[in-house]
C-alpha cells in the first residue's frame, strides 16, 4: 500500500477523492447557508476532478516504452497539460481578481445601495461552525495534498503530477481566504476582508501559472538546458584523457526528462571507447542531478579522427656497414637512393626506393609527382636553398646518420 501511494496513480487516486469528498461537502454547505462563494467553489472542484482524469491519462501515455515510433518516449504529453492547467490557472486568477474588485467596489460608500455588496450569509452558530469547518479542513487538506503530489511527481519524475500539485496548491490558498472571509462573517460582519486576501491570492497565482507555462513551452519547444551548463558538460567530457574534442553537444528537454546528444572525437579503441561511456555518463549525470535535473538519458557517439597519411622522402646512401644498410646523407650531392615512406597517422605502411635525380629542377618534378610532403637530411648546410628550392615541402633533419633504415 506504501509502494502504491508513492506513485503518481496513487497519489492521483488520492486528489480524486479529496475532491470527491470536497464537491458533495461544499455544494451541501453552500446551499445550507446561501454561499456563493462555497457552492462556486465546489462546481470548481467538480471540474479539478476531470483534470485529475486527464493527469492520470497523461501519466500512463508518458509511462509507456519508447520504440521505433518515439525513441523519446511519450512524456511530452505531460508538458501539454502542463499548458493546460498554467492556462486554467491564468483564467481562474483573472477571474476570481474580477470578482474580488468587483464586489470590494460594491462597499464603497455610495447612496444606491443597489451597489453594496453584501452577502446575504446565514451565519448562526450552526451554520458557521459547517462553513469554517468545511472551508477551513479543505484549504488544509488542499494545501497538504498539493505538497505530496509534488513530491511524488518530482520523485517519479512525472511533469503533469508536479503542475497539477501547484494547481491544488493555489486551490488551497484559494480556500483559506474563503476560510477567512467566513471567520470574519461571522466574528466581525466584515466579509470584504476575504477579497482583500483573495487579490494576494490572485498575485500567488498568476506567478505559478506562469512558472507552469513557461516551464512546459520550453519543454514543447526543445529549449537546451542553458549554455552555461553544456559549457561545463563540455569541460567534464574534455578533461579526460584520450578524448580530443567534442565536435556536437546539445541538450534538450522531453517532459522532466533532460536528453544529451554528444559526438565526441577520441583516439582510443572500442573498448576503451566503451569505458569512456560509463565513465562520462556517471560524470554527467552527477553533475546534473546537482543541478536540480534529476532524470536524464544520454546519446553519447565515439569516433575516431581520420587517419593522417603522410609521404616522407629521404635521401639515403648505400654503406653495408652491418648495422644498417643506409644512411641518411647531408644533401643531394651524396645521396644515392632516396627513399619514399607512406606513414599512416604515424605508422610506416609502405616504402619505395627511387635513383636520385641530380638535377635540381628534376628533383623539384619528382617529389612533385609525389606528392611529398616532407624531406628528410642529416644536418643539411644548405637547408634556406632547399626550402627555396622545394615551396610548400617540409626540410628536415635527422639525429643521427645511422637512422634504422632496415628496409628501405
């Protein structure tokens, strides 16, 4: 019984006989002592039981498993009613604030005393302990209620169950100043006091409504997170070791739930790469969950960068020494053999040796057909005319003559 009244269909089961309870405890009470105020209130609640419905028809669509269909599942539908009750939200405090002004205009001192705005309450004993004692249990059980569905929504993470507990929440409040109004009927005759609490009310509620709005159009439009918080998204994935970049990152919401997308450049293998996955996802939902964003599911893609390919020529000469069969030489003058190595993001993949042109001009042609991208010499004295001589090909030089060159 405990599990069920933790979840968001018992704590729905929960609202709908409250007001249940409240629609047949307010129209009774309201006709017994000719209250308006208790009798509309009750035809309000009549309808919070419809919206309970709808919450609960909501909570089973987001509930149901994604496929091919909706890979994100279905808990925008939660966001939609988020915009219906921020809706009816809005158009109760409008009204009851029309309402309010309304009648405090009808006590304004005036000689037509068609325009007061007296209630014609019937206040005895009896019906005034009914009238305090029904508005005043239903604001506290509203106001009780309200808090539970918000905490059982944000623990199941379910949008429409949190909307609809700051809705009977502003219910509450909405009851206890027709609580204060009876009180004030009763023990002073000035029921206008509870229109002044009703216009504070009216400020509660266009704020939450408002909060409940814009909080489920930017779920509805796939608003990111904030900037702020995919740059330090983006930090976490960089500090670890291996990864070079990451080339997309984007954030958006679907119903409670936040939704990262990252393609993320690294030079490791697959099961490194799977590794890293775990890794960031612990990391990431860590700090989001810091952050107030307690449901989330990532899209995390690894790829490696393109090979870098890499034709290198070096000029060589044939000595047969034992420990290698050629060495690198100082310039064109004393090469033999120049060499043509493909590397492959650094790797020799493949080696071709060619006779040396000793003409410059022939030189320059051949690495050209080449495609060479670099020349290698050992401590070449005439490096500025090669450099000259060969535009967009790199010089460079050798450690040592006796390079291993088996092979070559």
């Amino acid at each position: 019984m405990k599990k069920f009244l933790a979840s968001p269909y018992g704590v729905m089961c929960v609202v709908l006989l409250m007001y249940v309870i409240k629609v047949i405890a307010k129209l009774l009470i309201g006709h017994e002592i000719n209250s308006p105020l208790i009798t509309a209130d009750g035809f309000h609640n009549a309808s919070d039981i419809f919206q309970a419905c709808l919450v609960i028809g909501a909570v089973f669509m987001a509930r149901l498993p994604e496929n091919s269909e909706y890979p994100f599942g279905r808990k925008k539908i939660e966001s939609l009613f988020g915009l219906v009750v921020g809706l009816s939200l809005l158009v109760l405090a409008a009204q009851i604030g029309f309402d309010s002004i309304k009648t405090l205009a009808g006590y304004w001192p005036s000689d037509d005393p068609s325009l007061r705005g007296d209630i014609p309450l019937k206040m005895g004993y009896y019906e005034g302990f009914w009238a305090m004692s029904v508005t005043g249990v239903s604001a506290l059980v509203s106001l009780l209620v309200g808090r539970y569905q918000i905490r059982v929504g944000r623990s199941t993470k379910h949008e429409s169950v949190v909307a609809d507990g700051k809705e009977t929440l502003s219910d509450g409040w909405i009851e206890f100043m027709a609580f204060v109004g009876i009180c004030c009927e009763y023990l002073f005759h000035a029921p206008w006091m509870e229109y002044i609490g009703a216009l504070v009310v009216v400020i509660f509620m266009v704020t939450t409504s408002l909060e409940i709005l814009l909080d489920a159009f930017e779920t509805l439009m796939l608003k990111s997170i904030g900037k702020h918080h995919e740059d330090r998204i983006e930090r976490t994935i960089l500090s670890i070791a291996g990864i070079i970049r990451c080339t997309t990152l984007k954030t958006f919401r679907t119903g409670s739930q936040v939704c990262l997308i990252a393609e993320i450049l690294t030079s490791t293998n697959a099961h490194v790469s799977r590794l890293l996955r775990q890794g960031l996802t612990d990391l990431i939902e860590k700090y989001l969950t810091e952050n107030g964003f307690s449901d989330s599911q990532f899209f995390l893609s690894f790829t490696n960068p393109p090979p870098v390919h890499r034709r290198v020529a070096f000029f060589l000469r044939r000595v047969r020494n034992g420990d290698a069969d050629f060495h690198v030489t100082n310039g064109l003058d004393w090469a033999d053999t120049i060499a043509i190595v493909d590397t492959t993001d650094g790797k020799v993949v493949r080696v071709t040796r060619h006779a040396v042109p000793q003409v410059i001009e022939q030189m320059m042609t051949f690495l050209a057909e080449k495609r060479v991208a670099s020349v290698v010499f050992y401590d070449t004295v005439d490096r500025e005319l090669w450099l000259a001589s060969l535009p967009g090909v790199e010089v460079t030089t050798c450690l040592s003559p006796r390079l291993p060159t088996h092979g070559f």
